[in-house]
C-alpha cells in the first residue's frame, strides 16, 4: 500500500554513510553478484542474469498487471495512476546483469510501469534468529521538473495480504526504500495496526529517512536493508542504507497483538515502480506533462538470508546510531542544561530535518501522533523543573498542538508540555517555556507532538532544561 504522511518542507538529512566491505567500488559497478555475508544463510537470491530484453525469472517472480489487484482497492490503495504491465517495454533484463523497471508515458499521456512480486511469501525469521533482506539498485535517474510523480519502491508485504487485499495495515509492510521527486533521498517504514492512526500512525506508519552519498540515490548504485531481528527483545526490524543502519522499530513501540498480526507470518518481496499518488502529491503531485518517460529503476540483485539462533552475523559494519544525524552524541553524554539540537534525536517519526533560518537545522513537519527520542539526558542531582524550547509555527488559524515532554517511554505521562499556535511564520522563531515534573538523574528524553487535527504545527530547533 505505501501510504505517506503529509510533508510540508524538503528536508536535507545529513550523515555520515559508512560503506560495505569495498563499498565505494561497488558503487561504481554496474553489476555485482549476490553477497555471501558471513554467518548468514542465503534463502533467496537473484542476480538478474539473462538475455538483454527478455524478462523476469517466474520461478522467483511473478508480474502483477492492472491497476489493482483482483476485487482490491483501486490503484493499489495508493492513488497512483500507470497501468502494470508484464510487457519488456515496462520490465525486462538488460543483459549487463540487472532488471529494469521503466515507466512509459504513451501518446495519450497514459502512463505504464512495471510491478514485480516473490512467488515466496514465507520470509521472516526463525524463532530467535534473524532475517536479512537487501537489494543493490539505482533508483531512476531524473531529478527536478522531470521527475515529478515517479515513486520508486523496493518492500515488503505481510503474506496475508494475498488473496484478501483488504487488511492492510494490520498484516504488516516494511518499507525497505521508497523515494519521491527524484529528491536525494531515501525512506524506510512499516506499518501496522488500523488506519487511520493506532500505534504506526496511519497512514504515515513509523518511518525514517537518510540521504544517499557518495554521489546520490539517482546517480549511482546503494544497497538498501532490512535486518528483522527476533534474537532480541523486544524484537527490532532495523533499516540500513549502504550497511549503515539510521532507523529501527521495535516490538515495544506497540501492543503485542498487534505485533504479533504485523509479524507472526512470512512476507513477499515487491519491486516496483508506480507514478504518482499519496506519497508525491506530499511533494507536489505529478506526473505531469513535464515529467520524463522511459527512466528505469535499476535492480543489480535481490538476496534473503536467515541466521539461526546462536549464530553470529557479521552482515554490516558498527551502525551509527538509529535514525541519526551526524555528530549525535552518544548515549549518556547529553547535558540536560545545554542545548540539544532538535535535528540530533536518536529515532523519530514523522518529522524532517531542514535547513533553519538561525543557522543549522530544525526540525519540521510536526503533527499530531510525530515524535523525536534523544537517549542518555543527563539531569544530575538537583531537579530540573522547566523546559524551554525554540519553536516556530506557521500552521493556519485555528490549528494548534501540544509540545510534551515524556521520560524513558513514548507511552509514558508527560511531565511537562506547552501549547503553541501560530507565531507569524515556519521561521519565525520563539522561545517557550514550560514547567516540568522534578526531574533527576540520566533519561531518554521522548518528545511527542499531539494535536487535535492533523495538520503540521510546529517546527523545533533547539530545547534545554533548567532548575
């Protein structure tokens, strides 16, 4: 289903990528064969070898064709608008080793694209082992006016979805990589529970988002994962970029049973790429009589693997920490009584980091159910009892939210919150005071954003703590 939430700014997301073992290299490959990770067991792979021009291997894969699927929600459920086809000019080898996926505008301005899905919808993890899940692929190579409604995807559908079509989000998706707008850019979510909102705030599901460099997602070749982890607990699925994770959700961000529902049965695999809907209208729209025809996605290999309980996998290097930007101190080293950097959080969802007219970077496109973890606040000994925080609004009249405070867990009670409304401008900025519950000793500092509507409301720059 891929649904989005609401975006207000383009947002750069700085950060440092650390490579795979000749990752550089690799990145200027046209074509790779399928990883051997050590101490991973390979269940699935393809490395598109074939004929240039012929099509997919329909023992992995089989095509999904129309514009929905049989008694499904139209478009997909997503609102975007091209035709799938089974058709070589949509999806086919090109020889050198990779799979093509292009979208074509015919003379009537009728858009078609290619949709591919695993026959096998049985992967996950085995009990207290590990599932790892990665493709090398350059996303479409078009950028600006030209790329406007082209949506690139590479994810994963839990097995129930099949033959019903009307469960979503319930059975569970993770998003490996999605992108929008030829933007440098690339998301990672999964979804659960009911929509509109519950505990993966559908639509929008509980994303993350890193940029891609050296070079781009567009230029170049990456490798995007997921490492779905049941040896842990609570149990993770971990989101990486070039072997560097920047986004985890974990079993504790939900109620077991819906968990469980999102969880406990294997997923297809889906690559595709659709033009517009949701997700790029958020983006402006498209696509439009300026959008480029015939720019492929570009799929080098797919593998899965399994890691047994007891087993130690060695798939990437040391992660940075989850979700972060550059330079994010660790755990444990805040100071309460400085200023923390909003764009500095450990984890998030829903919000974007954006260029901030005081210098550096905010925080922005906040609404209600958005929230922002900074692990490791130092308050010493002597109580804490305010907050203050740097925070601009340009939402319209009428809309308002809460900014809270919130200790060691997203489902805790806030011990403090100030409200805020409109203060002439998304940069127009204002320091905010709140009182705060006393507060001592090192926390994880969850800050929430609740409103009764679901428009953006604040941008946040900075916040500290006093006595």
């Amino acid at each position: 289903m891929r649904f989005r939430p609401r975006i207000r700014h383009l947002f750069t997301a700085l950060g440092l990528v650390g490579l795979l073992a000749g990752g550089l290299a690799g990145q200027l490959d046209a074509h790779a064969t399928v990883p051997s990770p050590t101490g991973w067991t390979q269940v699935f792979g393809d490395d598109f070898t074939g004929p240039a021009g012929s099509g997919i291997n329909t023992a992995n894969w089989r095509y999904t064709t129309g514009t929905s699927y049989p008694g499904g929600p139209a478009g997909f459920g997503t609102g975007e608008v091209e035709t799938m086809t089974a058709d070589t000019t949509n999806v086919a080898l090109d020889g050198a080793g990779n799979l093509r996926i292009t979208p074509v505008r015919n003379g009537a301005g009728q858009w078609t694209s290619g949709r591919i899905e695993t026959n096998r919808a049985d992967f996950q993890p085995p009990a207290g082992g590990k599932l790892r899940v990665e493709a090398r692929l350059q996303m479409p190579n078009v950028t600006g006016a030209a790329a406007k409604g082209y949506w690139p995807a590479f994810w994963m559908l839990g097995s129930p979805y099949r033959g019903n079509y009307w469960n979503w989000p319930g059975v569970g998706e993770i998003d490996i990589m999605e992108n929008v707008q030829g933007i440098n850019n690339e998301w990672a979510t999964m979804h659960c529970g009911t929509s509109p909102g519950g505990p993966c705030n559908e639509k929008s599901g509980i994303g993350g988002q890193r940029v891609c460099t050296p070079g781009t997602c567009q230029s170049g070749f990456h490798t995007y994962g997921v490492e779905w982890d049941r040896s842990t607990s609570p149990e993770q699925v971990r989101f990486y970029l070039d072997g560097v994770q920047f986004h985890t959700v974990t079993a504790a961000q939900m109620d077991a049973g819906t968990w469980a529902a999102a969880t406990n049965h294997g997923f297809f695999i889906i690559l595709n790429v659709a033009m517009g809907g949701e997700f790029p209208a958020a983006f402006g729209g498209g696509p439009d009589g300026g959008t480029a025809s015939g720019v492929p996605m570009v799929v080098d290999y797919v593998g899965v693997w399994q890691a047994g309980p007891g087993s130690s996998p060695t798939p990437t290097p040391t992660p940075t920490p989850t979700g972060s930007p550059t330079g994010t101190p660790p755990p444990g080293s805040r100071d309460a009584y400085s200023q923390i950097q909003a764009e500095s959080y450990n984890d998030q969802s829903g919000t974007a980091v954006e260029t901030c007219s005081e210098g550096g970077q905010d925080i922005g496109s906040l609404a209600n159910g958005d929230w922002a973890l900074y692990r490791g606040v130092n308050f010493g000994s002597t109580p804490a009892t305010q907050f203050v925080a740097r925070a601009a609004s340009g939402a319209a009249g009428g809309v308002s939210g809460l900014v809270e405070v919130r200790l060691d867990s997203r489902a805790g009670a806030p011990i403090g919150s100030f409200a805020i409304a409109n203060t002439g401008g998304w940069q127009s900025w204002r320091t905010v005071p709140a009182n705060v519950t006393a507060v001592t000793g090192t926390h994880d500092v969850y800050l929430t954003f609740t409103s009764g509507q679901p428009a953006d409301y604040v941008n946040l720059n900075w916040f500290d703590f006093g006595h």
